[in-house]
C-alpha cells in the first residue's frame, strides 16, 4: 500500500499559496453540480472560504440545492479576472446545514460588498452549504 501510494500522486487537497488570494477574492465563480439523467448544470454563485473549504448560501427551491442533495458532490470554478488563463478548480463533497439567523447569507452578502437588507434576495428556505475539498487545480 505504502508503495502504491509512492507511485500514485494524491490529489491536492488544499488551495496553493499561489492561488489563496484568488479563492479569497470576491469574484463570481461557476459551481458546477450533477443533474437529472447525469447532466451537468453550472451556475453562476457567490461564495466564501473557510480555510481550504468552500460556504455558500443557497436557497432550497434553486435546482443546484436539489442536485446536491441527490448527488452531494460538486465543483467551484474560479478564473482570475486579471488572467484567464489563471484558475482554481475545487471539487468536493457537499454538506447541507443551517443557515443560522441567515449569518453566512450576510457575510457572503458583505464579502461582495453588497448590503444585504438592501438586496433583493430571497432570505426564506435558504441553507449554509459546506464544499469540502477532495481534489483541487490550480493552473496558470
């Protein structure tokens, strides 16, 4: 075992100093998750880490809630705005919870710069979602 594990490189699962500042950064990300009949169905989302994982929160009635929680695997797709050829790729494994007092709604909100009693955004039926890495790329 100990020697297929020499031979057979482990997926990263943390995000690179390389490329933390992109992760950390306020840009719109593309989630990509499973579909009816294994179609896949990307989104645009806004998001925040937490150390190498990845918060969203997401409203119940949306179909990417729906396909997380019959395939509870998913992955987040960042490109650098200054350089397209600059990107992260977090896949992972998805973990539905509570949005208590809707606190993870409004430091997403506030990460974008948006005030979130002023935006017209559905509060009701809405989830913290957790995406724990189990490979990540960084390229460029």
């Amino acid at each position: 075992a100990v020697l297929h594990r020499v031979l057979r490189k482990e997926p990263m699962t943390t995000i690179p100093e390389s490329h933390r500042d992109l992760a950390a950064a306020p840009v719109v990300a593309s989630l990509a998750t499973l579909g009816s009949g294994g179609t896949p169905q990307v989104t645009a989302v806004w998001f925040v880490t937490e150390g190498n994982t990845v918060k969203l929160s997401l409203v119940t009635a949306r179909q990417k809630y729906k396909n997380m929680v019959t395939w509870p695997q998913a992955t987040l797709f960042l490109i650098d705005p200054a350089n397209p050829y600059r990107t992260l790729e977090i896949r992972g494994t998805v973990e539905v919870g509570e949005d208590q007092d809707l606190a993870l709604f409004e430091k997403i909100f506030r990460h974008y710069g948006a005030d979130p009693d002023a935006f017209a955004a559905p509060r009701d039926g809405r989830v913290a979602v957790t995406l724990r890495p189990t490979r990540i790329v960084a390229q460029g």
